[in-house]
C-alpha cells in the first residue's frame, strides 16, 4: 500500500452548525495520522467529501482545511462531483497544484425529480468541461483517474469511448 485516503474529516451529513474549531478538531488528528503513515512510507489522501465541501461563515471548509492540513505528509484528492457545491476542479487544481494526487471522476445533468436535483450521466455527456478538468489536473499532477459511476455501473460503457477520445 503507498497511499491511504480518507472522504471526510467529520460526520458526514452533520446536522448542526459548524465552526472555526471544528475544523481544527477534526484535522489535528488526521495530520498526527499522515505523519506516522509518512514515516511508514503510506502517503495520506484527504478526499472532499461531506463536511469538507460544506461551507462556514461563507468560506469553503475544504479551503481551511488544506491550509491547516501538513503538505509534506498530507496529499489530495478531488472529487468531481463537488462542482455541484460550488468547488470548481480547475481552480483548485491550479490553486493547489502539487498537492493533488487523484481525482474521482463523475459527470451529471440537472435533474429535478431526483432528490439531490442531479442525475448521473456518462462522462462527456453532462455539464463538466472535461478537457479543461483533466488539462488542470494533468498541470496539477495528478496520476490516478477514477471513474465513480456509483449511482449507476452501466453509464460507464457508453463512458469509455469519451474518455478515449479526449485528446489532453
């Protein structure tokens, strides 16, 4: 194993106002972790997930996060669903570049009658902008693609194809 990864720092669907220390609290511990996996030669990922992409007083949790978070024990990744929340890949790919190690992939069209407001669809036919996602993430340097079709496995057939003929 080189590399362990982590989707959030806190309850996931947390149900009561966050703050400042909240922070602080759930990602003390997580850099104690990433320096004793370090010194094992275990990389540790942080994920953006759950209340990592929420937001406090207006300010992007994630964004705290990287920034208390150690950069020479702790690396990132991105999950592409996150735009849904406002969190741009690209920007951050180029806000944090060299912190990346991966991004999980996941393309959606707007859809009221689902619960979120979003269904999955495959890659290349939803609202991302794939080429300047993956242009971003290559400049970033990330190396590990992951397609996250949970919603629905048979969307990644038609998603191949998509992803062959990206040119980046």
């Amino acid at each position: 194993m080189t590399q362990m990864a982590i989707a959030a720092l806190a309850p996931f669907n947390s149900k009561t106002t966050s703050t400042l220390d909240d922070v602080k609290r759930y990602v003390d511990p997580f850099n104690t972790f990433a320096e004793k996996a370090h010194a094992a030669g275990i990389v540790a990922v942080l994920h953006n997930e759950g209340f990592v992409s929420k937001y406090i007083d207006g300010k992007p949790v994630y964004d705290m996060m990287i920034a208390e978070l150690n950069p020479a024990t702790t690396k990132l990744q991105f999950q592409v669903s996150t735009m849904q929340e406002s969190y741009d890949p690209v920007t951050y790919f180029k806000k944090y570049s060299g912190r990346y190690v991966s991004m999980h992939c996941q393309d959606w069209v707007k859809d009221s009658s689902t619960k979120s407001g979003f269904r999955q669809v495959p890659l290349g036919k939803g609202v991302v902008d794939w080429k300047a996602v993956f242009s971003a993430a290559k400049t970033a340097g990330v190396k590990n693609y992951f397609v996250e079709l949970e919603e629905d496995p048979a969307l990644m057939p038609p998603s191949v194809p998509y992803l062959r003929s990206l040119k980046v």
